[in-house]
C-alpha cells in the first residue's frame, strides 16, 4: 500500500494521509475472497443466485445457507463473512420487524436498505468496533414493482437491475450486462442467473460449490421464497449444458 505511514490501518475511525480508510478495504477485500452472489431484476421480480463454496465433502448439503429471508417480502443474498452477514440479517429482520409494530404494515425496501446502510455505516466511525466484512443485496416486490438494492461494507447503498459481489464480481456482471433484464421474467431469470454462477465459477481453486436460488415477485405472490426443487434442478441443467457448449465451442475455434 502506497503512501500509508505506520499504524494508519490500525483502526477503522482513523484516514490516512492520501485520505483512505484502510479498515474499510480491508473489509471489501474479505468479500471478495468470498464465493459469488448476485442479483438480477427482471419485469415481474427478483432472482438471487449464489455460488456457496463447499470447503469439505464431510459438510452437510444445504448447511450454512447465503440466502436469507428478512421480511415475507424482503430476501437477502450475501458475500463475505457468514459470521458478520447473520448480524447484519438479524438487524435488518428487527427494523422490518419494528416497523410492521409501529405501521401495521410491511417496510418499504428502500426505507429498510436506509436503516441497514446506517447500521453498517457506524461500524466504520469507532475504533471500538470493526467494519463488517459483508456486502448485501436486498431485493422485494412491491405495489410498484420489483426493487433491489447493494449495501458494501462502507454503508453505501445503490439501486440495481442487476449487480453481482464476491470473487467473480466483475466475469459475473459482464455476463449480466448481456441480458436484456427488463423484458424477462423470472422464470427465464432463473436459468439465466445459475448459468452465470456456473460460468465464473472457478474450477481450479474451488472444485465443490452449490448453487443456492431464490425469487420474490408476482410468481411467488410477492414472497420471498427458495426457488422450487424442480425448477431449481431445471435451470441446474441448463446452466451445466450452456457451459459444456461453450466450452465445445471454445475447443472448435
């Protein structure tokens, strides 16, 4: 690191002389060694799909899930710390809580990502704590509409049609940007999203992984839910034969 000086990165209350907060990178970089998730909005709701990487074949299978429900209508996708994402899931289910209490009705997204990204945003401020090492997106289905937004560790927050974080971020959004989102709905998302997650997976350095999916939107009523076993192996099989025809391709040229 380049014009640092001693001892700058010893808390994440303190800049640096070239104005940086070494706390805060260093929370993005834990995400970034993290498997894969992404998020894409299409015209009917939200598809959340991610790369969970397997580090021992004695784990059990579904154990340690990335995908969690915060509201009836809110799901969550996270990369980084698992430890740190539950915390963050946990605040983020109290405010949806609190406000469904007071209001008598569920959270409006963007009111919940403000509280979340306020949450995390303090974690940056104090020399007592640390910046958690988690990015989120947060999708919901709404009067209006579909809604999804990012959170990165330094609490700010951006509204997406379709974003990605982890190791593969940038192959995942390249391969997003080839979607025409708006016109496809999320059954076609669904396929789509496991075909991108099998095709920036890393073969070499991560040989076991699995592929957790997730919607919220008109096909699920407006819930949150884990995308059905038949359709989730559907796309599964798509996405594996997509990858072994490029790959013929690729040998053919």
């Amino acid at each position: 690191m380049s014009s640092i000086g001693t001892g700058y990165d010893l808390s994440a209350s303190q800049f640096s002389p070239d104005g940086r907060v070494f706390q805060v990178e260093y929370a993005q970089k834990a995400v970034e060694n993290s498997g894969t998730a992404i998020g894409i909005r299409g015209k009917d709701g939200i598809v959340f799909g991610v790369e969970k990487i397997v580090q021992s074949k004695l784990y059990e299978v579904g154990a340690n899930k990335r995908l969690f429900n915060v509201d009836s209508h809110v799901g969550m996708a996270v990369a980084g710390l698992l430890a740190d994402a539950r915390n963050v899931v946990n605040t983020a289910r109290d405010e949806a809580a609190n406000y469904r209490s007071n209001f008598g009705a569920s959270v409006p997204l963007k009111m919940l990502t403000e509280r979340v990204s306020m949450y995390i945003h303090a974690h940056t401020l104090y020399s007592s704590v640390r910046p958690f090492g988690v990015s989120v997106i947060m999708g919901s289905y709404e009067v209006d509409g579909p809604h999804m937004y990012l959170v990165d560790p330094s609490g700010v927050s951006w509204g997406y049609h379709g974003c990605a974080v982890g190791k593969a971020k940038q192959a995942a959004k390249t391969e997003i940007e080839k979607l025409k989102m708006k016109d496809m709905t999320c059954r076609e998302l669904v396929k789509e999203v496991a075909k991108i997650i099998y095709i920036v997976h890393d073969e070499v350095k991560d040989k076991n992984f699995e592929l957790e999916l997730s919607w919220v939107g008109e096909v699920t009523g407006g819930k949150h839910q884990l995308v059905p076993a038949d359709i989730h192996a559907e796309a599964e099989k798509y996405a594996k034969e997509s990858l072994e025809e490029s790959d013929e391709s690729d040998e053919d040229m």
